[in-house]
C-alpha cells in the first residue's frame, strides 16, 4: 500500500534513520529539505530538494512531513514554519 509523498526535514543522521523506517512503510516518494546539503542532490537514495527556507513552497506538494532534526530549538523552528 503507498502512503503518497513524505517530505523529511533533515537529512543527517535522524533523518536517515526516518527515511529508512518511512520507507518501509509504504511511502511512495520521499524527499529531504536541509541546510545542510546542496540542492540538488541526492541524500541516499532520495532527493534533497531544497534548504528549510523552501518548506513553505514546497509542503503543499507532499502529504505529510516529518521533522528529523535533532536540535530541540532548531526542530520547533521548523515545525513553526509548516504548522
């Protein structure tokens, strides 16, 4: 069963570790956002489409996101910006 598109926000150690879990699931595509990491690129086997300035025009072309970051201040930020 595919669950649709999942946009992970953070692409290091947590993030790797939800993809791997998402995909598992079900997920039919899964893409990263991350300041991190040059867009674009790939992340594994899953595209990082942009930095966390981009999640606002980029969330409404996914299902659901997660937030894998690990830094409390850093996590309520991002979920701030989608929420």
């Amino acid at each position: 069963m595919s669950l649709g598109r999942l946009l992970i926000v953070g692409a290091g150690g947590y993030g790797r570790t939800v993809v791997e879990a998402a995909a598992m699931c079900g997920w039919e595509f899964i893409a990263f956002v991350d300041d991190g990491f040059p867009a674009p690129c790939w992340s594994g086997h899953h595209d990082v489409i942009g930095d966390t300035s981009s999640i606002t025009h980029v969330a409404s072309d996914f299902d659901a996101a997660v937030c894998a970051v690990g830094n409390n201040q850093v996590r309520k930020e991002m979920i701030a910006l989608v929420d």
